[in-house]
C-alpha cells in the first residue's frame, strides 16, 4: 500500500476518534501535537488502526512509534 493512502486511512482515523481534523498529518507529528490526544485516545486509536490494516501490533513495534513517520513504516512492514 503507498504511504500516502496509509497516512490519508490514518488520518481518517484520528479524525473519528478525535471529533476534529485541527491537525497536518506529516512525518514528524506527534500525540503531543494534535489536541485531545490523550493516553485513552492513543488507546482508541492504536485499536482502531489495527481494525483498519487489519494487523496487530507486537510490544516490540510499539516501541518503535515516535511518530507519524514511524507509525506509518510499522504499518508498511505489517501488510
């Protein structure tokens, strides 16, 4: 899948989740940079993700998530 369409089905997600879209999905985003996004929300989201790529994620890639940019290249090496 291009990573465009991975970062456009994620921000589809935020978007749900959060109840806006007062955000620039880029590389380099962070929770700490979106309003609303919380430790519950990150929860919300991380689930909804896995439902949407229909992947799961393992401790070891959660670990590796910093950013959007990574959120994104775990999603690649998953499907």
């Amino acid at each position: 899948m291009e990573i465009h369409l991975i970062k456009e089905k994620i921000s589809n997600v935020l978007v749900s989740i959060l109840g806006h879209n007062n955000f620039e999905t880029h590389d380099e985003l962070t929770a700490k940079d979106v309003d609303g996004w919380d430790s519950l929300s990150h929860m919300i989201i991380l689930t909804t993700i896995e439902e949407t790529f229909d992947i799961k994620f393992k401790l070891r890639d959660l670990n590796k998530l910093k950013n959007m940019g990574s959120l994104v290249a775990v999603i690649q090496s998953k499907i």
